[in-house]
C-alpha cells in the first residue's frame, strides 16, 4: 500500500486543527515534514505517530511567537 502523503491544507484537516497551527508548528521544527520543491509534505502515517506519541502537546517557553508563514 503506497504512503498518503498530505498538504498544509490536508494535514490541517486530518488532525483537525487550523491551516495557521501547522504553518506555526512547522515554521519552529516542531512538526514532521519533508520539502518537495517549494511545497511542504506530511506522510499522515508518520503524522498520526507524532500526535500519538505527545510530542504535539509539548510546548517550550522559550519560543518566540511566530506570525505568517511563506508556503
């Protein structure tokens, strides 16, 4: 079975979350993701593991705010 691999868009309406959240959270590093050409990929199988896993609940109080995202 091939790997869904999903857009900004995509992924933000697989985990149910805003577009912007995922902007933010993989602007920090924070977020699984590859770079295919000027876009941004997310392997939902990986996704799911990564939000299972907690590492989407933890949070650093060092990060700075981070506004807009340039896709």
């Amino acid at each position: 079975m091939q790997e869904r691999w999903l857009s900004v868009q995509g992924i933000a309406a697989h985990l149910g979350v805003n577009r912007d959240t995922v902007c933010k959270l993989t602007e920090r590093k924070r977020m699984p993701t590859q770079k295919v050409g000027r876009l941004r990929r997310f392997p939902a199988a990986e996704m799911d593991a990564w939000v299972k896993k907690g590492t989407a609940k933890e949070r650093s109080t060092e990060e700075p705010h981070v506004q807009g995202y340039a896709n």
